[in-house]
C-alpha cells in the first residue's frame, strides 16, 4: 500500500506500520502528489502516482519496487501542460501483467478530462473513444464542474462522476454520458462511484441542496448490470439547507467489505464521517 500527498510525500505500508519512503519524492520534484494506484503487476509491485503536470515534472510516474527495496520510476507524457491529475483507475490482464489505466483530471476550474494508456505505453491520450475530452459536446462536457470520482470493474466498465450530476461510463468501446439515472441529477454532487463484477452493482454516492423545504440529503444510488436498471435513494442523512454533509468516497473489496468517508456539520464543526454497508 501507498499514501501520498503534499511535496511528493509517499508513505508505503510494510511489517505492519506506515514507513516514510524517501527515494520516490526526489523523483517526483518535491511537487503535491492528488492520487496513487497500484497493483502486483507480472509479480511486480508497481504503483502509478499523479499530480500536477509542468513541463519539468510529470502528472504521472510509473514506480516499481525493486530487489533491493527501493523504486525506479519512469516518467509518463501526454498529459496537457497545468493538467492536475488525480483520478486513476487501473486494470491486470487475465495473465496478471498491466491491463489498461485511465486517469482524469480533478479540482476546480479544471477540464473534465480523462486520459487513457494501454498498460505497454508510456504515453497518455484523451482522445475518444478511450479517453474522453471537456470540449465540443462531448461526453466529458460539463460547463463550470469538477470530476471527484473514478472507479470501475473491468476495461469494460469504467465510471467517472462528478458535479452537476455528471455521470459518465466507458463500456468497452466509447464512453457514454447517464443523464436520466435519476430525478433531480444534475443538482447533485456525485462525489464517489464503486462498480463491482462480483455483485453486478455500481453504487454512486451523491449529496444535494433540493430545495428550502427538503434540505440537505446525502445519498446513494445503484445501477444493476443485469437488469440495465437504477434504484434508489438510499438516504443515509437528512439536514438543513445548505449544510454540507457529504460522503467523499468510497471503496472495499465488494458489498461485504465497503466503506464509505467523508463530514458531517455538528456543534458547529465539521467532524469525520464514516459509513460500511451491513
């Protein structure tokens, strides 16, 4: 396991503690680090970092562990100059070598943008029908908003969500935008998205300002891969309008093992949130 964070910080899990790693933050320019996915790739420990692209540092590093406990990180290109990457989501091949990655872009005032690479490349692309660009109409498009979530089960059911309801998906051969997955979408914030082959399930996590009378809901909703068909809400807290209660995120190995983080407002304070399926 890998954390990172503010000036390159990599944090990796081993004999039971967190351990500071040092090797991998001078290679990554001292720079903030938004995300990290890994996998034992081919037996290999291999971990993708992201973060923001200059033309000096990479949005994205490739990072396997060596024989001798330390990394090797190759530098990845095609990512837009001020780019900040922070979504990823990866897949192994049925061999256990490095199937396809996706990686999108994430914070305010930034592209809804979602770059793609076959596992062999050291070069990412935006462009249909794998990746998905923020112009002309397509997919990607939402005016003004913000991507918060990637995830997916396979190359052929890869899902990004974000504000103003966006709700996108990668099928296997283009990506389509989900528009009508439930009433009132587009005034949510779907802030995390889970997708699972073993339960035919992806759940996204959305929290909304309805209106002066309903208040605040934090909610979820699933989409079942088998009847082609969502349902919900799930209404996991009701507050006042405008209160910013939210789930962030989500993951778990599959429904028996998933989690839920993020805030609730009380006494005047935002305090840690945490939700598991039962």
């Amino acid at each position: 396991r890998m954390a990172v964070g503010k000036d390159s910080a990599v944090h990796i899990y081993s004999g039971g503690k967190w351990v500071k790693e040092t090797s991998i933050p001078q290679i990554l320019g001292g720079r903030d680090r938004y995300g990290v996915w890994g996998a034992n790739i081919s037996s290999v420990d291999t971990f993708y970092v992201t973060g923001r692209q200059v033309s000096s540092v990479s949005a994205i590093y490739r990072c396997v562990l060596q024989i001798s406990g330390s990394f090797s990180c190759s530098k990845h290109s095609g990512v837009v100059n001020d780019n900040f990457i922070g979504l990823f989501f990866g897949t192994k091949s049925a061999t256990g070598g490095q199937g396809p990655l996706w990686a999108a872009t994430t914070f305010p005032n930034q592209p809804e943008d979602i770059y793609y690479n076959d596992g062999a490349s050291t070069t990412w692309s935006r462009s249909s029908p794998q990746g998905c660009q923020d112009s002309g109409g397509t997919p990607c498009s939402n005016t003004s908003g913000e991507s918060f979530s990637l995830h997916g089960s396979s190359s052929s059911d890869v899902w990004l969500v974000g504000s103003d309801g966006l709700i996108i998906r990668y099928d296997g051969s283009k990506w389509t935008r989900i528009s009508s997955a439930f009433p009132y979408q587009s005034s949510n914030k779907i802030r995390g998205v889970y997708s699972s082959a073993k339960d035919k399930l992806t759940l996204v996590v959305s929290d909304s300002n309805y209106n002066t009378t309903l208040g605040h809901r934090v909610q979820v909703f699933s989409y079942h891969h088998g009847l082609d068909k969502w349902f919900g809400p799930i209404v996991l807290r009701k507050s006042g309008f405008n209160i910013q209660d939210q789930l962030n995120d989500i993951g778990g190995m599959d429904l028996s093992n998933l989690w839920m983080v993020g805030q609730i407002r009380s006494g005047g304070r935002n305090k840690a949130w945490m939700v598991t399926f039962k």
